[in-house]
C-alpha cells in the first residue's frame, strides 16, 4: 500500500458531471430565453442546477479523505436536481403543456442524442436556442432524468465500495499495522 489517501478527483470525466453541466447550461438559456429576469424562480432555478453541478464536483475532489462526505455531496446533488426536475415540471403544467412520455419519438431522440461519447452541451445548443419553451423544457427534463440515472448509479456503486473498502479511518489504520509490520517498508 502507498498510502491511505486514495487518488479522488477526476469529476471532469464522470458522465454525471458532464450531464449536469448541459443541464446547468441549458437551464442559464432557458432561464434567459423564456423567463422574467425578476422572477424568483430564475434564480431558484438556475442554483438548483448550479448546485447539482457542483456538489458532483466537490463530492469527487473529497472522495480522497471522506467517502461519507463525498456520498452525502452526491445524494445533495441527485436533490436539487429533482427539485429543478419539478420546476419543469410545474413550467409545463401551469402552461397547459404535455411532458413528453418517457418512450415517445422526443423523447427518445433525445436520449440517443445523449447516448454520444462526446455529448455536450453543443450537441443540444440548436435546440435549446431555436425550440419553443414547451420544447426546451421537455429537452432539459429529459437531460435530468438520464442525469439523475447515473447519479442514482453512482451512489450505489459508492455504497458497495465503501462496503467492500472502508473509509478514510480503516484505511488509516490498516497503512499504521502495514507500517508497523514492516518498518523498512515506509519512511
């Protein structure tokens, strides 16, 4: 063993993360597209969004020294992207607009427009920047929902690993025992 503090960080490459960036971004134009700057829910909106972002990214950069922390960052992320899941939601509702079903041709142009290796949010800009509201909600709850899947993925497998290896203090003590066990072996 090297050491007790494992590598952490690497948010950039999580899928989750990259999702949750188009979901922030898409979120920033649908704000300024189709919402009034003064409305409350703007802002309520765009921090939800912000906060699914970025509690992915500073779940991953503590992962290293606190799994506990990095599973309750991840958990508040999955949250607050549910909340903006229902501002959608509502946004659709109160303007008498159907939500796309889970399986319907929109839909499922969407998600296979997700599925690419290299998805960003380029790949959705043309329609987040053209599409009616109606539309770009839709779009952006469908990103949600494949955002929260892997989140949702991500937590369980979080919980196996912490089953399988502890966390910072079992790791801690088992680097002490080794170090003890063979004092040549570490400084």
């Amino acid at each position: 063993m090297s050491g007790f503090i494992p590598p952490h960080g690497g948010y950039e490459e999580l899928l989750s993360f990259k999702k949750a960036r188009i979901v922030y971004d898409g979120t920033v134009r649908f704000c300024e597209r189709f919402l009034n700057k003064r409305d409350r829910t703007v802002d309520q909106m765009v921090q939800a969004a912000r906060s699914g972002k970025q509690n992915i990214l500073e779940g991953s950069q503590a992962s290293g020294t606190s799994k506990e922390t990095e599973i309750k960052l991840v958990n508040v992320a999955r949250a607050s992207l549910e909340e903006l899941l229902e501002d959608y939601r509502d946004f659709l509702r109160t303007g008498g607009h159907p939500l796309w079903e889970k399986d319907s041709k929109e839909a499922l142009f969407v998600r296979k427009l997700g599925a690419r290796p290299d998805v960003s949010y380029e790949s959705y800009r043309t329609y987040i920047d053209t599409r009616p509201p109606e539309i770009v909600a839709n779009i952006l709850v469908c990103l949600i929902h494949q955002t929260n899947y892997l989140l949702d993925q991500q937590l369980r497998a979080m919980e196996k690993a912490f089953l399988a290896e502890g966390g910072l203090r079992e790791r801690m003590t088992r680097a002490r025992l080794d170090a003890r066990r063979n004092p040549e072996g570490h400084p």
